[in-house]
C-alpha cells in the first residue's frame, strides 16, 4: 500500500534527521508532500500529527541514552540536536515531567 510505504519512509527519515530538525514541514518536505498529506499519513498510522510523531521519537531517544549510556546529559543533549543544554532541558521535561538527571536516576 502506498500509504505505508511513504510512513515508512517518513519515520526512515525521522530517525536520519531529527538531530537536525524538528519541523514537520521539513519532513513533508523531505517526503515531497504537503503537511497537510503528513499530518493524515501519521494520523492514520499512529493516531498523532507529524510534530508528535517526531517530539515522541525524539524524546523516546533521549530516553533510550539515559537509560543505556553513561554519557553526560550536555553531550546528549548535543547528540540529540540541541545547542543550548537548557532548550533540551525544558524540552525533556515539557513532555516527561522529570528532568533527565532524575530519569536517568529512576532506571538505574
């Protein structure tokens, strides 16, 4: 189905470039769709708009390096995209409600 094949692509290319952004229009754009198409697309196959999508993968990656590394949350927060320490932050806890210390603390 032609469908599922570009969702497939979409989250290929999620995973390829969300280090470099997290606007959904970028990635309509990758895909050579409108977000309007995008948005419909990640509905029907997750029930959530194309920036959800890509906010849940990215802090499901942040998750991922704080449980599994011992790495400094500054250098993670570099590896996940991040210039400013405080953005991700703010950003790991405006969709965890824990900062990542305490995550990090929690799965140890």
């Amino acid at each position: 189905r032609e469908e599922y094949e570009q969702f497939l692509q979409y989250q290929q290319i999620v995973v390829e470039k969300y280090r470099d952004t997290r606007m959904a229009k970028q990635y309509a754009f990758f895909l050579n769709i409108t977000l309007r198409q995008l948005n419909k697309l990640c509905d029907l196959f997750t029930g959530k708009s194309a920036k959800e999508y890509i906010n849940s993968y990215i802090v499901l990656e942040i998750k991922r390096q704080l449980a599994t590394t011992s790495l400094p949350i500054k250098q993670i927060a570099y590896e996940c995209g991040f210039s400013e320490v405080t953005n991700f932050l703010k950003y790991f806890k405006k969709y965890t409600q824990t900062t990542p210390s305490k995550f990090r603390a929690l799965k140890r």
